[in-house]
C-alpha cells in the first residue's frame, strides 16, 4: 500500500509536495496519475503530454528508479547521496518510479506543473559550426519537431561568444525556417555567420523561440576558428 500526504505545503496551483512511502518490489509505480485526483486543475489533457517544469526528490533512504514517460522511456538511478535531485524542462506524461531495495524506501517529492501556461519549444539537437573563409563560418542544427506538434517554434535565435563557451554570448539574428507537416525527422538547417573575423575562435549557441512558449533550452554549444 503506497502511503502519502497530501500536500505537506501548498506552494500554488501549480505546486505539490509529497512524502512517499514505496514499499519493496514496486514496480513503475506512476506518481502523477495514481495522484490525479488531488490534482484536479491538472486533468484536462494536453495533446496526451503534461509539461513539468521541475521535479525535486530529496531525502531518500534508499536506491530508487524513476523512469519519465514522454516520447520514450528514460529511466535514471537515484541513490540516498544524489539526494536532492532536480530535474528541469522535461516534457512527460508520468512519474514511474520503482523499488527493489528490500525494504521500504521513503523520500519526499515536488512536483511544479505549467500545464496552464503553454509550453516551451523543443531545443534544437546537433549543432555544428565550420570555418569556410576569414569572414565567414557556417551552422548547421537538426529540428525533430512537427508543424503539428503543439510547442513548434516560430524561430530559431542564434547566439556567439569570442570569449569562451560560457560567457560573452550575443544574439547575432534568428532563422525563421521552421518544421512543416510532412517533414522528415530531423529537419537540417542551415544559418551562415558572415560577422566574423579572420583568426579568431568563436562559440555558439542556439534555441528555439514560440510567441505563446517563450525560449527553449539552449543547444550544444559548437565552435569553430577562422583561418
């Protein structure tokens, strides 16, 4: 019998905080829906996705597997010493969370939903950057989102440094292709930086950008120098 309290705070609508008690041998035991009745602002559908914003485990006493249900499975290992742990940005569907530890294990969770506002866009994946003169250097990224995907962007917003991958960087321009209907997954963009100068090292960035979601999770960060 999976014991919780409900809510030990109220933090907001969009907030819960809970004490878990997950007996030895659950298996894919699913947080949010199991809890969809406390939730009740939670329950309209959002193209079958919820979008959690932040998920915060702390004080475990045992080893426990959390699996996110989005696109796919992916489950993480969280031992009593990686406590608390945070995740942030994730578009899911549920908590699935399983012990096996041989005794029962006890942690404390909190869940921050923005369900209510729309969501951010996916960020784009596989940056590239290659020097092709002294004053120019070509992007390359990948966009894995569908026209009929609810958080599609509207732009992309290209970023550089010429100082270092974590500081300095500047919004160069944005590029307006975005996903179609049919695309195949990815969609390869291309954006060529001609603001560059001969025999330097440059850094870049990019993130997707919707009106209604705001901006996405930056990209890898890709460099290249000019000859």
């Amino acid at each position: 019998m999976i014991q919780q309290v409900v809510p030990q705070g109220q933090l907001g609508n969009r907030y819960k905080s809970f004490t878990i008690s997950l007996p030895d041998g659950t298996i894919d035991w699913s947080l949010c829906e199991n809890n969809s009745a406390d939730f009740p602002d939670w329950n309209e559908n959002w193209n079958e996705r919820d979008y959690w914003d932040i998920c915060i485990i702390k004080q475990l006493t045992k080893t426990i597997y959390v699996k996110f249900h989005g696109e796919q499975y992916n489950q993480i290992r969280i031992k009593p010493g990686d406590s608390p742990v945070i995740f942030e940005h994730i578009v899911y569907r549920d908590i699935l969370i399983s012990n096996s530890s041989g005794d029962i294990v006890e942690f404390d969770i909190i869940l921050v939903n923005n369900r209510t506002i729309t969501p951010p866009p996916l960020k784009p994946v596989n940056l590239t950057a290659i020097a092709t003169s002294s004053n120019s250097i070509n992007l390359q990224f990948e966009d894995e989102t569908l026209h009929s995907d609810n958080f599609n962007e509207d732009y992309f917003k290209v970023e550089v440094s010429n100082i270092g991958p974590n500081s300095g960087f500047l919004q160069i321009g944005v590029v307006r292709q975005s996903a179609t209907m049919y695309q195949k997954r990815p969609l390869i963009i291309k954006y060529l930086d001609t603001t560059v100068i001969g025999l330097t090292q440059y850094w870049y960035r990019i993130r997707s950008y919707s009106v209604d979601g705001g901006n996405s999770p930056y990209s890898n960060i890709a460099t290249a120098t000019t000859p």
